[in-house]
C-alpha cells in the first residue's frame, strides 16, 4: 500500500510531517544533534536495519535537513551534517523531550535541557519573538494566511 504524501497540501505541519514525521527521521535528526554523523553510529545508536537508515538518511538529504559529505575516497564514506534547515529543527525536539518528559516518563527525566552557563534545568516553551510573550491560548491562535487556501490546520 502506497503511503500518502503531504508534501503538495498547503498546510505547513502536513508539509513538515513529509519531511520528518517517520519516527526514524526524529530519532536521526536527535542522534545529529548529539554529534553522530557516521552511518556506523547512527546504526548502532539506533539498532537500525541498514536498508531503513540509508533511505531515511537519503530522505533527509533530499529534504535538506543533513547534508552528505564525503570523508574517505577508499571505500568510499560519507558523513551527514546537520544543515541550517535541520539545526531550525532543534527547537521542535526541546518540545517533543518537555512534552514527553511531563506526559510519559513515570519514572522521572531521562533527558532534560540545561542553561549552558549556569547548569540550571530549563523548560522549554514557545514565545513569540516579537512580544517575547509565551505562546498559548487564549492570547495566540492559527489563523489562515496569505497562502491559505479555505482554512488552517
């Protein structure tokens, strides 16, 4: 059965979703963050069948989230670097570990984010740049824009 894309609808979650919404794609892109780049260590990282690593890596190449660069002639090995485009996705995984750690760790945080210069646990949120106000409603809602097309998702 043929998956159904998203990539041509005019919402901007279903297009990022062609992009990174198989749960191999996050877990890649969270292993980039964490400095792996080698094909051999994201395998390892995620006991990853080869076939499945090399056309998620190839998908997030062609969407512009990693880029592939050569690092050995003989054989030939490739690397895959986070680009502008996949280092704009960090903020999209703070959330996803904060919503997870507040919703589905029983146990307790098994990663939290931390101010760099103070080691203080920080809580991740969306605030808007211009007001610098944290995002939620009833002060912030989707509406449709210029693009839209009878409405927003």
């Amino acid at each position: 059965m043929q998956r159904k894309s998203f990539g041509d609808m005019t919402c901007p979650i279903a297009r990022s979703l062609e992009r990174v919404g198989e749960w191999w794609s996050i877990l890649i892109l969270r292993d980039a963050f964490r400095g792996l780049t080698r094909f051999d260590q994201f395998q390892k990282s995620l006991d990853i069948a080869p076939n499945i690593l090399t056309r998620r890596l190839n998908a997030l190449v062609e969407s512009g989230l990693l880029e592939r660069r050569i690092y050995s002639e003989r054989p030939p090995r490739h690397e895959y670097l986070l680009t502008e485009r996949g280092r704009d996705f960090r903020p999209v995984l703070w959330a996803l570990l904060a919503w997870g750690n507040r919703h589905f760790a029983p146990e307790g945080a098994s990663v939290i984010v931390v101010d760099t210069e103070t080691g203080e646990v920080a809580e991740p949120v969306l605030v808007d740049r211009r007001s610098g106000k944290v995002m939620a409603e009833p002060e912030f809602r989707s509406v449709p824009g210029p693009a839209a097309e009878g409405g927003v998702s």
